[in-house]
C-alpha cells in the first residue's frame, strides 16, 4: 500500500505551518457523479502543502475534495484548491480531525498561503511592531 505523501516527515516539514482557526468550504468529488454540497469547516493549521480540517462528517482516506480557503482578508477572493484526505480521527460524532493534502493550488494562490502564513507567524513573535 503506498504510503501518503503528507506523512513524509521530510514532505510534512517543507511549508512552514501555522495554527490558525479559518473558515473552509469544502464539497467532495464523486467520481462520475455530481460533487457534494459545499460544507463548512475550520482550520485547525495551514500550510501552502496541505490543512488540517475539523469536519463535521467522515471522509473517505483519498476523497479529492474541492476547497475553497477564506483567509480572512476582508473581501479577498478565497483561495481555491484541490485536497485529497490523508488522514482522519474521530472527536465525536460530530466531529473529525481531517488531514488534506493540498494537490493541486494555482502559484498565485499558494504565494498567497504563504505570505499569510509567514505574515501571521511574524505578528505572533512581534516582527512587525
């Protein structure tokens, strides 16, 4: 069986990664069928390599999901991206901790992941006071 790329510790380290709370929409790829309904979910932690979900409901290890990553940047377009599930644990449920790696993000975008991360990274050790 091969082993996801997210658990690679060398893969799992190359972003730096930030605990922060967003908002993320997400609706699952159904292979020939219609996706999902979009739901909404919060970040446990962010990186431009993949996000840790709090999902209301299972998901199926290797799902592609179709996400939709607010920032928080008042009126900024979210980021749009496509995730595959990795790993997951029960809360309750609920609740599920979702691990998603981030398959396929537009550059643009995933300079944005990252300058946002490294932007609140700096805010919480003070180096834009």
């Amino acid at each position: 069986s091969k082993i996801p790329m997210a658990e690679d510790p060398k893969e799992r380290r190359k972003f730096a990664r930030l605990d922060i709370a967003l908002t993320v929409a997400y609706s699952v790829r159904n292979p020939g069928g219609e996706p999902s309904p979009m739901v909404e979910a919060t970040s446990g932690d962010i990186s431009a390599g993949g996000l840790r979900l709090m999902t209301p409901s299972l998901l199926e290890n290797g799902a592609t999901l179709d996400l939709e990553i607010f920032l928080g940047e008042e009126m900024e377009a979210p980021i749009h991206g496509v995730g595959e599930v990795v790993w997951q644990t029960k809360i309750s449920n609920t609740s599920f901790e979702t691990g998603i790696f981030l398959k396929h993000v537009e550059n643009d975008d995933k300079k944005r992941i990252m300058s946002f991360v490294f932007d609140q990274m700096a805010k919480l050790v003070g180096l834009n006071q």
